[in-house]
C-alpha cells in the first residue's frame, strides 16, 4: 500500500478509530475503578471510624447494647460489623468493638458478640483480627466479667475475673449437649428448691432449642458456623432468666411456606405470621414430614401452662412475645441474623417450690 | 416385660436422631425398643414401659423412638403391644399414643 494513497488513508482512519475506543474503554474502566474506591472508602467511613496510629477500624457499641431491649441499634450495630466482614476488600483488616461507653448491657448482645469474633466459617475465619475494651462503668463492667465472655476470647487484663454463685456462665456447643441440659435443670432445681420431676419442661425445652441450631440453622452465605450460646441468670424477685440463642437462618428462613407466601416478596404477610404460625403447630417443619416440627407447639404449651413467662423471640425481622393465650408480633425494621429466645421461670410457681 | 427407659437407657434422653447427639429416640428405638418389642410380640406378652425417673423427654425423643416404632411396624400392633407407666406426669402416655396414632412419613 502505498502512502497517502485513498486506501492508506482509509487504514488509518480505521486504526485512528480502533485505538480512540480502547483508549475510552480503558478510561471508562479506570474511572469506574476509582469511583467504586472512592465509594468503598465512603462505605467503609460510614460504618467505622479509622484510627490510622492503631490501624484499626472502631466499630462502636450502641449506649443500650441489648438485643432484646433495643433491637433495632444493636442489630444495626451488629449488621454493620458483617457487612464489613463480609466484604472481601476489608480481608486482613483489623476491628476494634468499643462498648466502654454502653450504659446497659444484656448476655444476649454478647452473645451476639461472641458468635461473630469466635465462630466466622473457615470462608472468614482468620481472615480478620478482633480487639476490643470492656465497659467503664463498674456495674456493667460485673455484668461483662461475670457473663463468661472471658472464656472465649483472650483476657489481657490485670483485675482477677470474678464468678458469680448467681449465673450460669454463656456456653455454646454445636449438637444438643444432655450433660449441660441437665447442670440448668439441677441448677433451677437447686434455686427453687423442688425435685427434678417438676422442672422436666426445662430439659425439655433446652433440648428442643439446642436441637433446632442443627436443623434450621444453617446459615445462607455461610458467615456463621451453627452454634448454640446459652446463659442463665438468677435474680433477686426469685426467678430464672434465660437467654438463649443460635446464629443461623432464623424461623422465617427456614419454616415451609406456601405457594403465595413464596411470591410475597414484598413481605407483605410479616415474618412474626411465620413464627406465631410455627408455635402454633400448624404445619410448617421444612422437613416436609408430617411427624416433625413438634418442638416450638411444645414449647409453646409451656408458656400455656404458665411455667414459662414472657418468652420472647426475635428471629430475622419478627419480634414475637409469647403471651399465655396470646401473641404480641411485630416486624422489625432491621434484620437479625439467627434466632433469639429469652424467657423466665417464676421459681416460686414451680411445683413443690419451697421458697 | 419391663422396660424401665431411665434405668437401662438413660436418665437424659436427647433429641431424634443418632448423629445429633446422646441418647437420641433413634438409639432407644434401636437398642432397646425394637429388640424388646419383637421379643414381647413372640411371647405375646405385653411389654411396659416405664416413664418415670428421668430428667424429662423431649418431643422429638419420643416421636422417632414409639411413632418411628409405628412407621416401622404396623400403628395398632404397636399400641396393642405397648402399655405406658408414669406417675409422674400421667399426661405424657397420651402425648405418646398420639405419636403412635399419628406416625405418618409425609403429608
């Protein structure tokens, strides 16, 4: 081809044209890449304070940290937590949970607490490295100490850790643990001072819980291995209060629904329907048999009888308080990851109670 | 024939199945139950089991060991065959022949 002829001019006009849109596409794609950087560090600000002496990110604890009593800040404060794990640019990163300046404190957050710094999948764990403070305030400070959070994570305190005759520390297990069942029921038991024939319903309820992580526990994205974390409690009014919870897919992840419920996308129907529905028996076990899903109708018939009060459930967005012959549900606006049950046993309406 | 569940089995039941755990209805069924129902059946005796004593049974316990009994072999022989002692909580044997009466896989 020869030069400046029509042809040779052609070509280059072609070529001209070729390389013009490499080079927009290599823009474009150069442009987007630092605008989706820019938008991650936005993110990333939102969520967590950077402390670039420390090079930690400080996530911290609302003032009333309880699930139970203020669900929508804790959950929040918690969602922001897996959001930041759960993005893969954030691997390796360091987290510091600061609660010194939490004026109340429920085992449940803890809880919460513990699952998310102790039992990440193997997707996430060793990925991230936690750190964090204990609350300033003396009375929260028991609180915290005597909960057990201590045995799960490294104590790097100088103060002895204390234990109180009054609680059963924070334990966790993956399958139903029989040995553990069986200390609660002794322990209420010994409180209230009766035999263990008439605190059969609790070994039977822990069982059922315990049993159900396993079942219907499993998590969707895999961030959280299925485990159990228990807590009991015994206070001065002469009950027994406890905490129990497992951190998986939650009652209304996983119950059986119908072919509207399926489409009902708009959520429409509210998830606190799911978990009335599946206490009150109605067919729901996603096992699909007919012989199955009986645990919650059970523990339901419980709160019935009155030897269980003020059981409440919180599982995804349902907040749900068992009444002795009613419910009181309700959505919530954010989304809590696993299933929380608390509830308490008036010891002196126990049967043979001497107290 | 006696079968006394909290002194030959356990005193804590579990829960269903063998590979959730301790002393599940499935390992009661397998061990004990079964063994001792068929033994009853070519005696044509009655065999009675003893509730009382344990720390409690939880639901799934007693389905899969006496409605996974009844799945296995046929509703009415088994509630023929069995009879329920508890004097502890006398409730629990009509919570259990219901679990027979109604041991069906699927819906």
């Amino acid at each position: 081809m020869r030069k400046n002829s029509p042809e040779y001019k052609l070509w280059i006009e072609r070529r001209n044209k070729k390389n013009l849109k490499k080079r927009t596409k290599r823009k474009l794609a150069k442009k987007r890449k630092q605008s989706s950087l820019s938008n991650y560090n936005r993110e990333i600000k939102k969520e967590a304070i950077y402390n670039p002496k420390t090079d930690n990110f400080t996530f911290t604890a609302p003032l009333d940290f309880s699930i139970v009593n203020n669900p929508v800040e804790t959950t929040g404060f918690f969602n922001k937590i897996i959001g930041f794990i759960t993005d893969k640019r954030n691997f390796g990163k360091k987290l510091f949970i600061d609660i010194s300046k939490i004026q109340s404190l429920t085992t449940d957050a803890l809880m919460y607490l513990l699952a998310l710094v102790n039992n990440l999948s193997e997707h996430f764990a060793n990925k991230y490295h936690f750190s964090g403070n204990e609350p300033t305030d003396a009375r929260i400070r028991k609180l915290f100490t005597e909960s057990g959070f201590y045995k799960f994570v490294k104590y790097r305190g100088t103060e002895p850790l204390t234990h109180s005759n009054d609680n059963i520390q924070i334990v966790s297990g993956e399958q139903y643990s029989n040995d553990f069942a069986k200390q609660l029921t002794d322990y209420v038991c010994d409180k209230a001072q009766t035999t263990k024939e008439n605190c059969k319903f609790l070994y039977e309820m822990l069982i059922e819980l315990m049993n159900n992580t396993q079942k219907h526990a499993y998590d969707n994205d895999n961030l959280l291995f299925p485990l159990w974390y228990c807590f009991a409690e015994y206070d001065s009014q002469s009950s027994v209060t406890f905490t129990f919870m497992d951190t998986g897919s939650g009652i209304p992840t996983t119950v059986q629904k119908n072919f509207s419920e399926r489409i009902d996308f708009l959520k429409l129907k509210g998830e606190n329907k799911y978990v009335i529905s599946a206490l009150n028996g109605e067919f729901r076990t996603a096992t699909r048999q007919m012989h199955r899903g009986k645990g919650l109708p059970k523990i339901r018939e419980f709160c019935s009888k009155g030897v269980i009060k003020n059981l409440h459930i919180l599982t995804n967005k349902a907040d749900v308080i068992v009444r002795p012959s009613s419910y009181d549900g309700k959505d919530l606006q954010v989304q809590l990851r696993g299933t929380l049950y608390q509830w308490e046993i008036d010891l002196s309406q126990l049967k043979g109670a001497q107290i | 024939m006696i079968l006394n569940i909290c002194k030959e089995f356990s005193d804590t039941p579990g829960a269903r199945y063998k590979n959730e755990g301790k002393y599940s209805g499935e390992e009661f069924r397998d061990d004990l139950l079964q063994p001792r129902f068929l033994e009853a059946e070519a005696n044509n005796e009655k065999l009675v089991i003893e509730l009382d004593g344990g720390y409690g049974y939880p639901t799934s316990f007693l389905e899969e060991a006496f409605g996974g009994l009844a799945r296995k072999y046929d509703i009415k022989k088994v509630l023929e065959r069995l009879e329920f002692v508890s004097e502890d909580e006398p409730a629990l044997i009509n919570e259990i022949k219901s679990y027979i009466s109604s041991a069906r896989d699927k819906k």
